[in-house]
C-alpha cells in the first residue's frame, strides 16, 4: 500500500515537472513554426522546388536540408539579414547555389559532408518574409 502511495505521488510530480519544462519552452520563444518571430528573428518556409536533379542518399532521402531566417539587427530592428543555413547529410560534398526565389540574386556554397553552412543572402529593410531557392550546381 505505502509503495503504491509514492509511485502515485511520484507520477504526478513528475507530469508537473513535465508540464513546467513545456511552458518554460514556449514562454521563451522555441518555435520552428513559419512566420512565427522570436526575440529578432522571424522563422521562414522551406526553399522553393527547383527543376534540377536533388542529391539523393542511399535511402533516397535528399542529402541537403534547409533553414532559413530573417535575423534583425540589433542597432537598428527595422533592418533584416536573409540568412539561409544548408546541411548536407551524405558522405559526399555538394556544391550548391542559394538565390532568392526567381532572381540571380545569389550566393554558391560548398557543403562538405555531414557539415553545415550559414550564409547570408542579403539584407533588407522591412522584408521580414522571403522567398529562396537551392539548387546543386556543378
């Protein structure tokens, strides 16, 4: 019967300390979703498709994935950095092209394998939201 007590009580503790850690998480601002700002940064969407081959693994999962924020600038918030990160998850490295969407407006990276590259692809005022697209180049 005492046993039965404390592990009782014991879940219960243990559900509000569960509960207390998620809300600690979402007061300070870890979201992924887009659009969604916090504290200076504003979250983008995933890159637009493009019509060239994808690196593919083994297990025909594609090799580069994408992030991408706009990151205000703490002296002056109205002025944004368009940073977009690429990280290559296969044994090779892929040679890639960062350009906002539908402009030649671009920045060529190479990612080594298994590592990440931030790159700024501009800045602007007021363009919390943009458009970009990846593509392998040779």
């Amino acid at each position: 019967m005492m046993n039965r007590y404390f592990s009782n009580k014991g879940v219960r503790v243990v559900s509000g300390l569960c509960l207390a850690f998620a809300a600690v998480g979402f007061d300070s601002g870890h979201s992924s979703a887009m659009g969604q700002s916090m504290r200076g940064f504003t979250v983008q969407g995933p890159a637009e498709a493009s019509d060239s081959a994808v690196p593919r693994d083994a297990f025909g999962k594609p090799c580069l994935n994408t992030e991408a924020i706009a990151r205000s600038h703490v002296t002056n918030r109205a002025v944004l950095d368009h940073i977009v990160s690429v990280r290559n998850d296969c044994p090779k490295t892929i040679k890639a092209r960062i350009c906002y969407y539908r402009s030649e407006q671009c920045n060529d990276v190479d990612v080594g394998s298994y590592k990440r590259v931030d790159t700024i692809l501009g800045t602007m005022v007021g363009g919390q939201y943009f458009r970009y697209s990846v593509t392998p180049r040779k």
